[in-house]
C-alpha cells in the first residue's frame, strides 16, 4: 500500500481478527529499517437505525399518504427497502 507524501495511507479492513500493519524504509545505500504493530479488528455488532413517518394520521380511504423513510449505520447501510 502506499502512503502519501505525508507518510499515511488508509484501508479498510475486510474481515476480523488480527491485522499486521508493516512500515519499511530504505536508503540509498540499501539499509533497510522497519516497524509493525498488529490491531484488532472488530465484527460490527451494531443494528442500523431506522426511521420512519407516514402522513397525514388519520387519513381517510383513498387519500394519499406521504412516507418518508431514512436509514443511518456506524458503518454503512448495505440494504434499504420498504415493504
């Protein structure tokens, strides 16, 4: 992975468990020197948040309803649907 001009990159994980992260450097003279460290990766346990409305409450027969829905994750919403 390469890292920018500043020395930092990002990725994205894709499964849990552990993740060896390694820096290597070298010189001109071909010396190399290295750094890594390992993190945890977590499985994602938290549930989407839904959010629903339907107007106007009452509504008569054969009147329209206006639905209005939103979903939000700490990660991403990889489905959104209604029924």
């Amino acid at each position: 992975m390469a890292l920018d001009s500043s020395g930092h990159a990002t990725y994205a994980p894709l499964g849990i468990g552990g993740l060896t992260v390694l820096a290597e450097a070298a010189d001109a003279a071909g010396n190399t020197g290295f750094q890594s460290t390992t993190l945890t990766v977590l499985a994602d346990t938290a549930d989407p948040v839904v959010s629903l409305s339907a107007t106007p409450d009452p509504v008569d027969i054969t009147n329209p309803i206006a639905i209005s829905a939103s979903a939000t994750d700490n990660i991403a919403v990889a489905s959104f649907e209604s029924r």
